[in-house]
C-alpha cells in the first residue's frame, strides 16, 4: 500500500483533496526499523518527521514516575505518530517502540505545515486542547502524590501476550459429540470452556458452563441422549492471535461480555485464556481481593475486604492507560462484595427459619453503581422488582421483603456502604415493589415530572440486575422507553436541574470555589463537572430509546447514531477522563490518610497544567451543557 492510499485512509488526511497527496508523497521516505527498539524517546526533542506505519506496529510508551515504561497505546498499518510536536514546538510527550519489525513513511514537517496552512482541520487534529493535554500530563496523573518506586505499581502486564498467558494444549470436542460426554469432559478436567473444532482443526464453536446451563439444564429443551456440541455451542467465536498484548485482550472481553477467548494462530488453536486469568495477571491485587471476597464468612470480612479497594485502585491507577477501565474493575469489586453481602443476609434469615416467598425478584442496583462508574465510596442506590404476584400473596412476600430489605440496607452500611440520604434503598417502600407497580411509579414520574420525581428519575435510570432474575430488569427497562417514548417533555425535565446549576468558571476562565461551609475554597468535579456530561448523555440515548451501561458506550452509541460527531466525542471523553482521574486520585489521598473519600478538591493544591486541564475538561461539560439545551429546549413550551 502506497502512502498516498494509506493517508486517503486515515485522520486527518482522508478528506484532503488528490494534490495535497502529491505533496505529502513527493519528500515522503521509508525507513525501516527493527522489533523492540526505540524510534524516538519521551523528552526528546522533536525529529522533524511525521511517521506513518507502512507495516508492522509501533506501541506509544510513557514513563512514569517511578522511572517504569508503560505501553500506553498502539499504531498500527496506517496509523500516524509524532506528529503533534510539529505545531506545538514541545518535546516528544511520549516514546515510539516497534512492537515488531517495521516500516514507517516519514513525511517532512515543513510539507505536513504547508498542508495544514492551506487546511487548518489537519492543525487542529494535533493541537486539541484537552486531548493534548490529557495525554501529555497521563505519566504525572499516575500516582503523582503517591509513591514514587515503581514496585508498588504492576506495570508489567501491559508487556504480556495472550502466548504468554494462555491454558495449552486446549481440550476440545468435534460438534458431533455427545452433550453428556462435554458435560464429563468439563467436569473431569475442571475447565469453564471447551472449543469445538471441526474435522479441519479450525474453531467453529465454543460451549461454557453457562451454555449447558442455560440453553440445555434450565431449558430443558433438548432430549439429553441426543444433544450434541452443535446443539449448545456458541458459533463462529471471537478469537485473537498468540501477540495480543494483555490490555488489548482485557478492553476487547469486557466491552463483548466475553468469559472465554480461543487464542488462533491464523487457522490453528493455540490456547484459550479466560477473563479472570487475564485479571489476574492484570492485576495481582485484584485477583487477590476477589478471592477473599469469595471465602468471607462475615459481614465484618466484607467490611475489611471493601477497606483495601483502594490498593486495587491505587495498582489499577498505575498500570491502565484508561481510567474508564479502572472504574469498570472497581464497580466490577464492588458488585462482587455488595452480592457476597447479599449472600450472607440471605443465610442469615434462613438461619432464623425465613426462606423467601416463591417468586422471582431481584436486586437492582443504580447510580454510578448502575453505570459501572462507582470510585471508593459510592453510597447505597438500591431497589427490588418482584413479578407480578396475585395480592393474596402480598402478606407472605412482605413478612421476609420488610426485614430482609432492613437487614440488607443494614448489612452494607457495616460494610462500608453510606445510606443514601435521599433514601434511594430497598428498605423504603418506594423502592420495591411488583413489575406492575414500578411500571404506575415510572409512569407518575414522567407524566408529573416535579423536582423530588425528577431527582429519583435520574438516580433510577441507570438500574441494572445486581442479583436475582435478571429478565425483571429487562422488563422494567422495556417499560421505561414506552412511558418516555409517550412523554417526550420529560427529556427536557430530567436537564432543567443541571441548567439551573452554573459551571464554575468566572471571566477570564477563573475557577469559581464554594465561598462558605465545610468545602469552602474547593471545588466539586462531580457536581460542578462530570454530572454535566453523565445527564446529557443519558438524556440524549434515552431519547434515542437504546440501552447501554457506562456514559461511554452511550457516546460511542450517540456517534453511531450520528448524534455526535466523532471528534465531538472524543473532546467529550477527554473531559470526562480528566474529571474522572482527578476526582480518583483525590479520594486516593483521603482514603489513605484515614478520611472519607469526596468528590471535592481544592484546585491550588493542583500543578499548573492540572488546573488548565480542569479548566478545559469544565468547558467541554458546558458545551455538552449547551447542546442539551438547545436540542431538548422546544420541552420547556
């Protein structure tokens, strides 16, 4: 592929009119590179070239404070490099190293400026404030007030490949085998998953636990002496090659929901790896932390267990290249210990001769804990949906609900879950209730959108199934885009209480700090940022009637749907990374100081650049502010 096709293919080239490729074309040179050595270093002054690759991979490396490199990201075939130095003069903010053997275009920085001066989208794609900012200032992010020696931070993951990790030899099965036999095979060797391969020895399927479970066991829907592996098996799986770094393998099975991943050299099995393997490798201290919450036996343990999440979040801080991530991983912790919690009131009440009604229920949670957005502390947002079971059977269902509910609110507050002080928790009878009964509720919400509604409205929202049946959850989420879908003014009411609040920046981009009580001359990036960005786009998918979980695959979805555009988005995401990294690392410091975490921080305690990143990050929510305003503004008639 020539570097003209290349560039026509790529940002921000691709829509550049035929003779400004020639230009670029003409001084372009190749320059080959071997694997694993350095193109160019952190720090060091700019080469003069902007790199395309031609072919191979080259990962963009950071140090961090502790002197360790981390790989940060990876260009591959097409992708482009070290190009923002160019128009901002400053030093190389990250490193370039050849994953494998590799050949780059180098393109000239006197042509890239001539093009970009007869073409200023192609400057403004390397110049973005926030984007800029947030990837130079990522190595002081990292743990800039923690410790300083690289030990304390598992960096070494990012190195890894699958072939590194992965389970070989793989048992597997032919589709043609019997459901019995895969059931004994599975349980003799104790494995999750098991590949079929075809009579060629390429991966055709793959069967898990879940999958005799649910489409075989639970269903009961096939005769088991006939049932095969074709039967039940998931067909044309994902899989990956043996050189997929760790971090790219982890994004990849958490965003598809997969558990299991058959790892292919181009047709041939290599190896499997399975979600928690790569978890562990990932992140020892998380492995161990879901281990001990799996063996507690007391409430007390989960309280001890929930104490030593910040170390997780203090590893995570220093090895993820995305703190989106890190507050999946941590919502992932904290969804773990909020079921074992769950688990052990359940045996608690049983002990005492109460076993639950004959019904189907289940636990929600909501908030960020909804969102997979929770940090350190998150409070208590929980509710209960059970089936629509006749009235007489209402006194057996409340005789265990009432005190189990208590009980459970109790439990998680000795864990160290606060209550929620707008008592948004099962053991108010506002929130449980039969399917029918959220259904009238939801609809009293949206049809009489007052204030307290609309607060309850924004917390609900983000339900999701936390333990129980989990089709409850689908059903009632089904409900809400109906009721909505009929109510479209309510769009507008679930924005009004974010207009009514200001962002905090006066004249000349002054942060505005809380003048009087207990955070006077602090700043929340929570209430005064990021919930900017987390309604807005909630709003703008609930519109849209499609679901998605965290406030990020909703923008991806709102791009998809041409809501956005894809630079749009990604200022976006920038300016909610940055609020998110910020308000981490602060409840970080409180956390181990012994105070309660919080979402304020006081901004001259921040370096310089933190503060213009702040300052960026705040006027991208108010643009995201802006645009809800003048989309759903027509409700307010």
């Amino acid at each position: 592929m020539g570097v003209i096709r290349q560039l026509q293919d790529a940002e921000p080239f691709k829509q550049l009119p035929p003779e400004t490729f020639e230009l670029l074309r003409s001084h372009a040179k190749v320059r080959r590179f071997p694997a694993h050595v350095h193109i160019f270093n952190q720090h060091a002054p700019a080469t003069g070239s902007i790199y395309i690759v031609k072919q191979g991979a080259v990962e963009i490396v950071a140090l961090t404070p502790g002197g360790v490199e981390m790989v940060v990201d990876v260009r591959h075939e097409g992708d482009s490099f070290g190009g923002t130095p160019i128009f901002t003069g400053d030093p190389y903010t990250a490193g370039a190293r050849t994953l494998v053997d590799t050949e780059c275009y180098l393109i000239p920085a006197q042509d890239l400026l001539a093009v970009a001066e007869a073409h200023p989208q192609v400057r403004d794609y390397f110049t973005r404030v926030v984007l800029s900012r947030v990837r130079n200032l990522y190595a002081e992010m990292v743990g800039e007030h923690g410790r300083q020696t690289a030990d304390q931070m598992e960096h070494y993951p990012f190195k890894k490949r699958l072939s590194e990790i992965m389970s070989t030899p793989v048992v597997t099965c032919s589709p043609d085998v019997s459901l019995r036999e895969v059931a004994r095979t599975m349980r003799q060797r104790n494995i999750g998953a098991l590949p079929v391969e075809d009579v060629y020895g390429s991966v055709v399927g793959i069967i898990t636990e879940r999958d005799l479970v649910t489409k075989f066991l639970a269903q009961d829907a096939l005769a088991c002496d006939d049932a095969t592996a074709a039967d039940v098996m998931e067909h044309a799986p994902e899989c990956m090659s043996p050189e997929t770094l760790l971090y790219e393998a982890i994004t990849f099975m958490m965003e598809h929901g997969i558990k299991y991943l058959p790892v292919v050299d181009g047709e041939h099995l290599e190896g499997i790896v399975a979600l928690t393997d790569l978890l562990r490798f990932r992140s020892q201290k998380s492995m161990l932390l879901l281990a001990a919450i799996k063996d507690a036996v007391a409430i007390a343990d989960l309280a001890r267990i929930k104490r030593d999440v910040v170390k997780v979040a203090v590893a995570l801080m220093g090895e993820t290249r995305s703190h989106f991530e890190t507050m999946e991983i941590l919502s992932y912790l904290h969804h773990r210990i909020l079921q074992r919690g769950y688990d052990m009131v359940l045996d608690e009440m049983r002990a005492k001769g109460m076993e639950p009604p004959p019904i189907r229920f289940c636990l929600m949670v909501m908030g960020s804990g909804g969102r997979k957005e929770m940090l350190l502390n998150p409070d208590q947002d929980n509710g209960l949906i059970f089936e629509n079971f006749p009235d007489e059977m209402l006194p057996e269902v409340e005789a265990f609900m009432v005190p189990f509910a208590d009980r459970l609110v109790e439990a998680y507050a000795e864990i160290g879950y606060p209550l929620c002080n707008g008592k948004v928790m099962i053991n108010n009878p506002l929130w449980r209730g039969r399917l029918s009964e959220w259904e009238e509720r939801v609809d009293d919400w949206v049809r009489v959108p007052e204030p307290k509604k609309v607060m309850y409205s924004t917390i609900f929202l983000d339900f999701m199934p936390l333990v129980g049946d989990p089709t409850l959850c689908q059903d009632l989420r089904d409900v809400v885009h109906e009721v909505v879908r009929r109510n479209p003014r309510f769009m507008y009411h679930l924005l009004e209480n974010d207009l009514n609040l200001k962002l905090p920046l006066g004249l000349l981009g002054r942060l505005s700090l809380e003048k009087s009580g207990e955070h006077k001359g602090k700043i929340s990036v929570k209430q005064a940022g990021s919930i900017f960005i987390v309604d807005c786009i909630r709003i703008f998918l609930l519109e849209k009637g499609i679901d998605a979980t965290t406030t990020i695959e909703r923008l991806d979805k709102l791009v998809e749907l041409n809501v956005f555009t894809r630079e749009t988005a990604e200022h976006i995401r920038a300016a909610f990374e940055a609020f998110t990294y910020l308000r981490l690392r602060r409840e970080i410091e409180l956390v181990q100081q012994g105070k309660d975490a919080s979402h304020y921080l006081d901004p001259e305690l921040l370096s310089p650049a933190e503060q213009d990143l702040l300052r960026e990050a705040f006027r991208v929510a108010g643009k995201v502010q802006d645009s809800a305003k003048r989309h759903f503004g027509q409700g307010a008639v």
